[in-house]
C-alpha cells in the first residue's frame, strides 16, 4: 500500500508538471506574423505607394506645365 501510494503522487506530481506547461512561445511567434488585421495593413501599405505613385506623377505634370509656360 506505501508503494501505491508513492507511485500515486508521483504519478499525479508529473501529470500535473506536465499538464501545465505553457508553450506560448511558439504560438507567440506565429502570431506576430499573423494577425487579425494583416489584410487590412497589406491595404493600407499598398495604398501608401500608390499615394507616392501619383504625387510623383502630380509634381512631373506640374514640372512639365511650368516649362511649358515658359
């Protein structure tokens, strides 16, 4: 019966070691990478260079109206 009951709580010790261990780390990594809002952001990212895009265009149509001006 002492052996039992050794074996017992040695047996509930780890099950209980184990059973709560964490592993956010790995799920953490992932999450970095994706996330709730990553299509929205990739939208956002694409409409800024787009943004560049035309003010560069606006200021090469300004440039060639002030030299046709002159």
């Amino acid at each position: 019966m002492q052996n039992f009951n050794s074996g017992f709580l040695i047996l509930v010790s780890c099950l209980i070691l184990f059973g709560c261990s964490d592993d956010t780390g790995n799920k953490q990594a992932e999450t970095t990478t994706d996330h709730v809002w990553k299509e929205q952001t990739k939208t956002i990212d694409k409409a800024k260079q787009v943004e560049g895009m035309l003010l560069d265009s606006v200021d090469s149509t300004r440039q060639a109206i002030e030299n046709q001006g002159e």
